[in-house]
C-alpha cells in the first residue's frame, strides 16, 4: 500500500538541495535561514524544471522516446547527484550546511512543534471530507489565527526571539491546506486545467513544444516539475497539486517578511531595525488574511510558484549581506525561471524591472527628484548599492516574450 508520506524525504531534498548547491557555487545566501530556504526552493524549481525540459528536447535525438519516465529519469539525477558531490568538494561547501547552517536544536523543535498546526489543519480537513463535521476544522483555523496574532505581539521590540519565520510558515501553510484538499476533487478551475496538461505530460513520459501554442502545456512548471517529481519519488499529480504547491506558496508570505524585517540594501548602514512584530502584522494583514492567497493562488498552482519565485527576487534585491553581482546573477536565474512557470508574472516582472530602471536613470542624472548637484553624496552611495541594471531588463524581456511568444 502506497503511504502518502513515503514521497516526503525525497521531495523535500529535491526541493532544497539543488537550489542550496547553486547558492554555494555562487557561493552567496540570505543572511538568514527562512530567507535562505525561500531561495533554494525556488532556484531548486529552475534546476528541476531546466533538467526536465533539457531531457525532453535531446533525449529522443539520443534514441530516449520518454525521457522522463522514472527509469531514465533516475539515470539522469544519479548523474546529477555525483556532479552535485564533485562540485561540493570542488568548492569545499555542502549545501546543506550553507543553507542551515546556524539552526540550533532549540530552533529545529520549535519548527517541529509548529507542524501540529499543518496535522491540525490535514485532520480537521479530512474529517469535514469525511463526515461532514467541521468543528475540527473551524479549531485549526482559529488557532493558525491566535499564533498569528500572538507572534504580532511577542514579536513587538526589536530584540525579540521569538521563531516568527516558522510561526509565520506553519500557520499560511496550515490556512492553505486548509482550501486545497476541501473536497473529493481538487479545489478550482483553473487547476482543472492544470492537472490535465501535468497528467497528458505523465502519460507521454515527454514534454515537447506544444504545436498549438496551448499557454498551460508551455508552462514547464505544470508539466516537467510534477512529472519529475512522480518518476522520481513516486508522487501523485493530486498530492503535487493539493500539497506541494501550498507548500511553495507558503513561502510567499515568508519571503515578504523577510524582506520588511530587515534594514534594506538601499538604507543608510544606521536606521534601526523594524520591529518584527510589526512586519509579520503588515505581512499577516495585506497577504495570509487575504481572500486571494488561500481561495485563488492555491488554486492556480503555476502563478502560485511564478509569485513565490518574484518574492524571492524582491528579497535578493533587498538583502544588503549578498553581493551585489552575485545577487544580480541570482535574480537574472529567477527571472528566466518565471519565464516558463507563468506567463503573465513574466511579462508583469519585465514591465516593473523596466519602469525601475527607467526611473532609476532618471534619478541619477538628476533629471528626477532633487537635483543632481544638491545631493550627489547620497547619489553616488545610492548607486553603489543599485542592483537592477539594462542586462536584467534585457533578461526580463528575452525570457518573457521569447518564450511565451515563441513557445506558448
């Protein structure tokens, strides 16, 4: 009989690991842990959905008629996983240890004891399924609310140690899945779509370019991930759908908070840090109690991970601690990734990157704000600290008309 939690270990490494080692040959991270997993999943989403997408174009040119059935596709990451050892030895960082290096036993039993709020929400949702009964289920959401809440006010003075990123994790992932296994069907119907193309992709064993310019069979995160995932850990399209994906979108939230605890790359060295509190309150009320993220996002699994992925770029761009040309070669790898997991985030991210920039040649030249010769001091530092530049927006625009006008 097949157990819905003997997929997790693996999903969880593929999920991780491939990013992390990417982060340590670029040898750059987040300053902090929720920041340095929010980056190795997305950039783990590029990896596996690069690897797919190359296995399907060249493999049946090599005599390979389904590239990303399990056994060719196990060949494949076997290869992967011995490059992955050779490189961490070459650059004499493990991946793991770069992304969770700093976790404590403390910190590693306070994210276990989170996980009771996701059991919550998995038993409180299966017992409504069941029975019709939702008390259970109406208990996991008020208590996701309180922790929420209580974290606003624990996490108040700016030295506080309170565990606000997993707080922060446990309770979106727990509200999420919450909505993504209501039912007997998967909740939605956009993700009705999506599941057809991921299933058509399963039962071919290959991804190819779909002739009729069809936007949800482009997408190699509807079709080479989940595909991917099940040949290689034997997970089921529904639980990618239903439990995979409201685990990359819990990220979301996290990713923001991350983003707005923190002094900014663009801030002078001495403004105070925000209150942790207060940023997990504005991240609480604009995005977690939003009707959007557990009703709508969950349900449209490739903007789901397109918005996780533009968070994290958001964060990239915002964390002072990374260097600012490898920050620049992080963000420019999520950019082309966003390309082909959703379309309209990539034109969206192309159109921002290109406004940015735009206003930013503007300020420097002191053709907007204030004049060029009453603030250059602050101009030349602000400079110093720019990431966005005319190769990110050339990237942004490349990647998103090139592919979703040329494939999808």
């Amino acid at each position: 009989m097949h157990s819905p939690l003997a997929p997790l270990p693996g999903v969880v490494t593929l999920l991780l690991i491939p990013g992390a080692t990417v982060m340590s040959v670029l040898k750059t991270r987040p300053s902090h842990t929720a920041g340095r997993i929010v980056l190795a999943v997305s950039l783990s989403l590029m990896v596996i959905m690069v690897v797919g997408g190359a296995a399907s174009l060249l493999g049946p040119h090599v005599g390979l008629v389904h590239p990303l059935d399990p056994a060719p596709e196990r060949i494949v990451w076997a290869v992967l996983g011995v490059l992955l050892l050779v490189t961490g030895v070459a650059v004499r960082i493990d991946p793991a240890t770069w992304i969770l290096e700093g976790v404590d036993t403390v910190q590693a039993a306070g994210t276990l004891a989170s996980g009771l709020l996701v059991v919550l929400s998995i038993l409180g949702v299966a017992r409504l399924n069941n029975s019709g009964d939702n008390r259970l289920a109406i208990v996991g959401t008020v208590l996701d609310v309180l922790v929420l809440l209580v974290g606003v006010v624990g996490g108040w003075r700016r030295s506080s140690r309170w565990p606000l990123n997993t707080l922060l994790y446990a309770a979106s992932f727990a509200l999420l899945l919450s909505t993504s296994l209501r039912g007997g069907h998967l909740y939605g119907w956009d993700i009705q779509q999506e599941f057809g193309v991921a299933a058509h992709t399963l039962r071919a064993g290959l991804w190819v370019i779909p002739a009729n310019h069809d936007p949800y069979a482009s997408m190699l995160s509807l079709t080479v991930l989940p595909t991917i995932l099940h040949s290689l850990v034997k997970l089921r399209l529904t639980a990618f759908f239903e439990l995979v994906v409201p685990a990359i979108l819990a990220l979301l939230p996290l990713a923001v908070f991350s983003t707005v605890s923190r002094t900014p790359r663009w801030a002078a060295g001495n403004r105070p840090i925000p209150r942790p509190g207060l940023a997990l309150g504005v991240v609480t009320a604009l995005i977690v109690s939003s009707q959007v993220f557990p009703d709508e996002l969950v349900s449209i699994s490739r903007q789901a991970m397109a918005l996780t992925m533009l968070a994290a770029i958001v964060m990239v761009l915002s964390d002072s601690t990374m260097p600012a040309r490898r920050a620049q070669v992080v963000i420019g790898l999520l950019i082309v990734a966003i390309s082909f997991t959703h379309y309209s985030t990539s034109y969206l991210l192309a159109g921002i990157l290109l406004i940015a920039w735009l206003v930013a040649l503007l300020w420097s030249r002191g053709w907007l704000g204030t004049p060029r010769t009453l603030n250059q001091d602050h101009r030349t530092h602000a400079r110093s600290r720019k990431i966005v530049n005319g190769a990110l927006v050339v990237i942004a625009l490349v990647a998103a008309f090139g592919w979703n006008l040329g494939v999808s």
